[in-house]
C-alpha cells in the first residue's frame, strides 16, 4: 500500500461529505433557483445554514459586501455550495469579505456581544464549489473558515479563476479535484492546516493554505507569506520518507504546502504593492474623550470624522487597515509614545505586516516622531504626515503655561472652561495651579523653544532659553542626532496658512506680581483690557500653530494648504490621501462643520440631563442611572468620574431644559457656556444649594443668530420656603414688661430666601427681640411670611398672650405719672385705689387663708361626730363664700373707681389712647384673672 493511502482516505472523507452536506435533504438550507444579488445595502449578509446556488442559478455580491458565517457546531452547514455560478468582484476600495460572524472588524459587532468573543481559524465550514460550477473571485477575502480542518476554498470539477484574493488565518486552505483553477496576484499563507488528496492527516501543524493535484492549478505571482515563496511538498518529504517525521511549523512557517502540480512560478516576494499600509490617526491635545469607559476620538469637535471617512472611501477598512490613537492628552507625549508603540505591534499582528502609516495632527505629530526618534523604535512606520504640527511649540501655548488662559477658537475656549471645572473640582483653586501642579504635561511639551517673548521696556526679543519657561521635551526632539532618525521614514510635513496676520507669534510682556505664580516669565501687556492688542503680536500660521513652528521642518518641502488649524485635518484629505494610496480621490467629505457649541458644566454635588427644544435629552437617566445621548453628534462625559460636562455642537434654537439631582449635600454651580466663533463666549451661572437626591430645574433660551445668543439662566422653582416658629408657641404667655425673643427659621433649599417679614397684628416689626411694654395686655397674632427668589411665598402664625397684674399694673401707673402724660390728681388717685384694692385684697386672702386652714382642720378632726362637723363645715363653707363675696366687692369696688377716673381723663382729652389702652386693658384684665 502506498504511504500516502490515508491521506488520501482523509481528503475523500472531506469530499464525500461536502458532497453529502449539499445532497441530503435533512440538512438544513437555503436554495438560489433563480439569478439573485447580494446588495452592499444588505451587508453584512449571515448564513447559519447552507446556502446551495442551484445550476442554472447565478448569484452576484455587490463590492464592499460583507458575509458573515455562523459559529459551527457539528452539521457543517455554515458554508456556501455553488453548484451555478458565482460571481464576488469587489474593488479595491470595496473589498468583498467571507468571515466569521465573530468578526467585529469587519461591518462592526454582529452578534452584539462586544468583547465576548474573538473571530478565530474553523469558526465556519467552506465555499464548496461543485461539479460544473464556474466562480470568479477578485478582490475577496477569505478568513477564520475551514471548520475540521476542511479546505477553506473547495474545488470539485469546477472552475475557479481568482485574482487579488486574501485567503489567511483559516484552518484549511485551498484543494482543486479535476477542475480548473486560476489563482494569481493574491496572498495565501497562514492558515493553520491543509488537506488534499495527495496531502496527509499532521493535526496542530501550522501551514498555509496548499493548491492540490489532478490539475495544474495556475498560481503564479502570489505571495505566499515569505520571500521564499510556498513550500514544495516534494523538498519537505522526499519519496521513502514518513510524513510524520517531519516538523512543518519549523521548515515552512506560516507559509503554505504544495504540490507538484501547482504552477507558482515566479512568486512575489513582497505582498502586492497596492495593498495599503494600515494608518493611524494621532489626534492633537483634547482631541481624545472618554465615551463609557473607553478612549474615543474627538467625540466633541468631530475634527477627524470627514478624514476618517474619506479614509474609508479610498478603500480602508476600520480594524483592519484604518486604527486611531486616542489617548490621555494631559500626559507627557512621551508615555503617549510608548502606546502607540504597542498600538503599532498590535496593528502588525492583525495585518501580518511590517510597516504602518501615521497621520499626527497638531500634537498627535509629536508622538509619531517621539516614538520614532526613541532608542525603542521598531523600523515599522512607512509614511509619517504631519498635519499642522507644532515642531517647535506653539506662542500661545505660553498663555496657558504662565496664565492659565487660551485663544479665541472653540477648541481653546473648551478647554479653557474644562481647566477651571478640573481646577476646582481637584482643590486647585485656579487653574494655573492645577496645570503647573498636576502637571498637564503635555501644556509645557507645547512650548516654544523659539524667541517669542519681547521686553516692553526695551522692545528686544529675549533669546531662548533665557527668562523663558523650558520646553526640555521639544529640545530634545528638535537635537539634530535625534532629527537624523526620522530619514528613515517618507516624511510629509502639512502646513496651515490662515492669514499673514492670523497667529500669535509674539507676546509683548512686562513684569507682573502674582500671589498664585502666574506670569513668573512676563504677564502680555494689558493682556486683561477690554481694548488693545492685549500684548500679542501676529504673524503668518494657522490661527494656532505659528509658520515659523512648523515650515522647512527636517528639510521636508512643505505642503501648504489655506486653512486654519483645525480644518486643516478635512482640507487636507485628497493630498493626504494620494501620498497614501498613489490615487487622489475624485470626491471630498466635508460633513459637521462646527461652528457653535452649547457647553454644560456642573461644580458637584450634583448630576444633569439636559433637554433640547425638540425633546432629545444628553446626560444622565436618573430613573436608569445610566448616561443618554439622544442629540447627534453631542458628547457627554459621564456621571462616574471626573469632571462632568456636555457639549452640544451647532445647538438648535429653542428652550434647553437642565434637570439637575444632588448626589450630596451642599452647595453647587451650575455654568451654561455658549461658544462661536470670533470672540463669541457667554456665560450664564447659578450658584444653589441641593441636598441627595433632591431635584431641581432650570431653562435657558438659544438663538444662534442673536448679539446675545445665551439667555438668562432661570430655575423652574415651585416650591415656597419653609418657615418655623420655634418661639412663642400659641400656649406662651409673658408679662407686659418682658422681652419677647422670636426664635424662627426661614429656608429655600433651591433658590434661597430672599426677604422675610416679621408682623405682630398687621405691623411689621424689624428686630426679633420685641419688647412688650409696648403692648396692651391681650392675646396677639405673630405671623412671619418668607419669600425666595424666584417669588415662592410661604408664612406661618402663632397667637400669643400678654399678662399683668397689680403690682406690674401700679407700675404702669407710675411711669404715667412720672412722664406727666395726665394730670397728677388723676394718676394719685388711680393708683390710690389700686393700692386700697391691694390691701383690701391682702386681708381679705389673708382671712380666705385662715378659713380654708380652719375647714381642713375641721376635716381632719376625729373626735367631732359627724353631725357636729357637717355642721360646722357648712359654716365654713358659708364664711368663705363671704369672704370671696367681699373680694369680688372689693375689686369691682376699686377698680371701677379706675374706670370712672379713666373716663373722666378719656372724655376731658386729657390722656393719649396708647396710655388709655394700656390701663383700660389692665383693668380689664384684673377685672377677670384678679
């Protein structure tokens, strides 16, 4: 029997059941009987059964379609059977993809499980190309097929003609049975295994995809994953040698077995040269937020979004060709460095490649080069574009350093409002303090290590590093052994030009004495004025990046495009694109061009959801805890951490709605910031108080059009104050000459308490220590009323009582007297007869006294029978009835001899009505308490 008896019994299992599978009606399918279309509107396009192209049936699939195979599990029915014809012609631009349904990277996460699962070799079955089937593939990608080790790409009879195909990172690669097959211009290499008829069973070896026998298979001019070219199966196990004995992995690496019947004379030694370089995309400082939990690219401003697509348009796939770098801005450019070292290796891993391409705008361009210019680079960067890049620092980056304060456009103007929030919120108090303490390395990475800072005194430009804060990463990139690094790469330096007057070159200064630090190198000359040139000096550049920053940079010619620093990233897009792929794009993206912003910021303790005239709400779903986006293109930093804020680009007109929940107790403030462009920044503030959980409103009018886009900032306060009479309660009663304290709380937990009213009986009273003497005996009605501040009133009231008695009343008398309001006579005689009552008074209770004494006596006495005692106590009885009798006498007696006096005075003129009032109600009062 001859050695290759079981290789030969293996590869017809594989046929047979192949054969099988698309015969035997138990097997679930799906039949094309008629000429069918797969539209890229419909992609990408699952199969979780078979899909049988009957004969006479052709099926198209439109460039750019993406075919999704469900996982297998045992049926192999995860395939396509072209028993017709089969026509996938894709573009280079729009490749046509045969993958996993695992796999995010092409179309994006299908089986909606995020990070779950990972696409990998065997995941789906086949393309099985039956007896008189004709099939032409071009520009196709085949990945992670070949489920048991199966030909990935199965031929049986049939005609197969394919050119600029990727067949790699399957477990089975490609088998031809008595048909005609043509491969050329295409990279077939690792795939895990291969089976064939001539091939054999060596499980875990790691080889590429190997055309087989019967027929010369035409494959010429293919890579096969190494300059040397495939594997011959012939040189690997010589006639009379056991297959087994020989380590595959070891001898051919990821490169394919095959036989002598495949033509593969001559290969290409490199992988064909259209094939793009994968390109990342390094945005500049605040050009990265995070987005639930993970680093996203400029979700804010959008400045890469039109050259991300465009990207995509010229034939780059996300994940696969097309990557971006976001990353933490405020670190040093350094540590960034190192990331995107280990972004590249990632890169390299998915391409199976050596070299990457690297778009940097603004800073993002210093990364490319401090990682290229570090002892750790990897030779694997192609092409470096510069986009606007600041190779030399950048003038106004020093009124951020020195000051804390930013330029004019939207990107400053955020960052500005974000600084003071983090500053803060951190404890930092200002923001200088923050940016120079934290550090925000990368501020002081931007400076300039160029003369820009000029002595008003003396009108001459300092000369750098003297008196000028130090830009110790920039001098170190900017050394010439370290400049000499970057011949390695294809350099394509792009440079702004917005104006000859367009960008702050150079900063007038005078000496400035700051107890915070600021302006320790030189404050800009009437910098803070509301007029003037504020001590800035423009020159030529890109409104950010000064010309003399990052022209002639490293010899490279310069690429001029007439655009502003942040544009420059969508302006540049048809240039940027031929250096990348040889061919400049017909048609441009320029969509979301920003031009204003509505900013929400909120110093804690509390979280918002704000509401859009057309009901869409961003920020946080109190009822789910969860963020929400509902307004396109808006971002929302989140509630968990750091600094909260959103911002709204090119808001609609209309009414916003800001609900806001405590997360704490305590005082807050609310900003709302309306940006533009020019010199357009209004601010609108509300300082409050929230307790947890506590909920509160606010509305604020837009209109984009406006001299005063931003409305007032005014809060939807229904709730009145809560108002609380702590003292006097309705049962307090206090002498006439007391001082009555008012002990009472008035609070608005919203808009505070903006004025409270004290009445006693309708009159406004303006301290809280009242003194009684004042008033007449009686009982009186307190009531406070509180208002807030947007006009919510609330009181509350409480009756009290004023007391005297015969001393205090004789008192009142006197002090009559002694102010001589009414005649002496009439007061000597009043206050005689009150006198004459207090001493009837004091016999008569004296005498009540020794009668009540004399009947408890009679109570207790045992030895008096009782026919005796009850007759002496109703003698008793009757003594003290008498005696109460003449103390009723006694007081109408006296006291009506007040009231006739009182009369008398009253009706002559001769008393005031306060004086009268005040003895009339005393005598009333005696009248009834005595």
């Amino acid at each position: 029997m001859k050695k290759y008896f079981f290789n030969i019994l293996f590869s017809l299992f594989f046929l047979l059941a192949g054969f099988f599978i698309a015969n035997n009606p138990a097997w679930a399918y799906q039949e094309i009987n008629t000429d069918t279309a797969w539209k890229l509107a419909d992609s990408p396009i699952i199969i979780n059964d078979q899909v049988i192209i009957r004969a006479g049936a052709k099926l198209v699939i439109e460039p750019g379609v993406v075919i999704k195979f469900g996982i297998e599990s045992g049926d192999y029915s995860k395939q396509i059977v072209n028993q017709g014809t089969l026509e996938a012609i894709g573009t280079k631009d729009r490749p046509i993809i045969f993958t996993s349904i695992s796999d995010d990277v092409a179309d994006g996460d299908t089986n909606g499980d995020g990070d779950a699962t990972s696409p990998k070799p065997g995941d789906w079955y086949q393309i099985s190309l039956g007896s008189g089937s004709q099939t032409t593939l071009e520009n196709v990608k085949i990945r992670y097929g070949g489920y048991g080790y199966a030909n990935v790409l199965d031929s049986f009879h049939a005609s197969l003609s394919a050119k600029n195909i990727m067949v790699t990172d399957n477990s089975g690669g490609i088998s031809n049975n008595e048909g005609q097959m043509a491969i050329n211009n295409s990279s077939i290499y690792n795939n895990f295994i291969f089976y064939s008829p001539t091939n054999f069973f060596s499980a875990g070896v790691q080889n590429g995809g190997r055309p087989s026998h019967i027929q010369t298979v035409v494959a010429n001019n293919n890579w096969w994953g190494g300059e040397a070219g495939p594997c011959p199966w012939q040189q690997l196990v010589p006639t009379g040698t056991p297959a087994w004995g020989v380590d595959f992995k070891a001898v051919c690496g990821n490169r394919p077995i095959i036989d002598s019947n495949v033509a593969y004379e001559p290969w290409l030694t490199e992988e064909p040269k259209d094939k793009l370089n994968p390109v990342i995309i390094i945005p500049g400082i605040m050009g990265s937020w995070p987005v639930a939990g993970r680093w996203e690219v400029d979700p804010i401003l959008h400045t890469y979004d039109n050259l991300w697509e465009a990207l995509k348009l010229a034939g780059y796939r996300e994940g696969e060709t097309l990557f971006a770098l976001p990353y933490q801005w405020r670190y040093s450019n350094s540590y960034t460095a190192l990331l995107l070292k280990d972004k590249i290796q990632q890169i390299k891993n998915i391409c199976h490649c050596d070299k990457v391409d690297l778009i940097g705008h603004s800073m993002g361009g210093l990364i490319a080069r401090a990682y290229i210019e570090d002892v750790g680079y990897a030779n694997d960067v192609d092409k470096v574009i510069f986009l606007a890049t600041p190779h030399r620092g950048a003038t106004k980056d020093y009124l951020m350093w020195e000051g804390g304060e930013t330029g004019v456009d939207l990107n400053s103007k955020i960052l500005k409002r974000l600084f003071a929030l983090e500053a803060e919120l951190n404890g930092y108090g200002y923001v200088t303090k923050y940016i120079k303490e934290l550090p925000v390395a990368s501020v002081q990475e931007l400076l300039p290590t160029y003369d820009y800072l000029r002595d008003k005194d003396s009108g001459n430009l300092r000369s750098y590093p003297n008196n000028y804060p130090r830009n110790y990463f920039l001098e170190l990139l900017n050394n010439q052994v370290m400049l000499d690094k970057l011949h390695s790469v294809k350099i394509y330096n792009f440079v702004g030009d917005a104006g000859i007057s367009s960008t702050v070159d150079t900063l007038r200064v005078v000496p400035k004495d700051n107890a915070f630090g600021e302006w320790t190198d030189g404050y800009p000359e009437n910098f803070s004025a509301l007029g003037g040139d504020h001590g800035l000096e423009y020159g030529p550049g890109d409104g950010t990046v000064p010309e003399r920053s990052n022209s002639n940079f490293a010899s490279s010619s310069d690429i001029v495009i007439y655009t502003d620093h942040g544009r420059i990233v969508t302006d540049a897009q048809k240039p940027v694109i031929k250096i990348l792929t040889g061919h400049e794009p017909t048609q441009e993206v320029r969509n979301n061009f920003i031009i204003n912003l509505l900013m929400v910021r909120i110093f804690s303790p509390a979280d918002f959801v704000i509401t859009a005239p057309d009901g869409k709400k961003l920020g946080k779903d109190f009822i789910n805890n969860a963020s929400i986006n509902e307004i396109p293109g808006a971002f929302y930093s989140g509630f968990d951490a750091g600094p909260e804020f959103a911002v709204i680009p090119n808001p609609i007109d209309g009414q916003y709605g800001v609900d806001l929940q405590g997360t704490g107790q305590g005082n807050y403030r609310l900003s709302i910031s309306s940006l533009g462009g020019d010199d357009q920044a209004v601010d609108q503030d509300f300082n409050g108080h929230i307790g947890l959980g506590q909920r509160q409103k606010f509305k604020i009018n837009y209109m984009a059009d406006s001299s005063m886009p931003l409305g007032q900032l005014s809060p939807q306060d229904t709730l009145p104050p809560v108002v609380t009479i702590n003292s006097p309660t309705c049962s307090s009663t206090y002498w006439r000459r007391d001082k009555l304290v008012i002990d009472y709380s008035a609070t608005d937990d919203f808009m505070g308490v903006s004025a409270t009213v004290l009445e006693i009986e309708g009159q406004t009273i303006s301290t809280s220590t009242v003194d009684l003497a004042g008033y007449a005996v009686g009982g009186y009605l307190l009531k406070i009323t509180a208002t807030d501040g947007v006009g919510n009133i609330s009181e509350q009231s409480v009756i009290f009582q004023i007391i005297t008695n015969l001393p205090m009343a004789i008192s009142d008398l006197q002090t009559i007297l002694q102010q001589k309001k009414i005649p002496t006579i009439s007061a000597l005689l009043m206050i005689g007869d009150l006198k004459v009552l207090q001493a009837r008074l004091k016999i008569i209770d004296g005498l009540i006294v020794l009668a009540q004494k004399a009947r408890n006596d009679l109570i207790n006495n045992l030895k008096i029978n009782s026919v005796i005692k009850d007759k002496l106590l109703a003698e008793a009885d009757q003594k003290i009835a008498q005696l109460q009798e003449q103390r009723n006498k006694a007081i109408a007696e006296q006291l009506g001899l007040v009231d006739q006096e009182l009369s008398s005075l009253q009706q002559r003129g001769l008393i005031n009505n306060f004086d009268y009032v005040i003895i009339k109600a005393n005598n009333n009062y005696l009248k009834n308490n005595l």
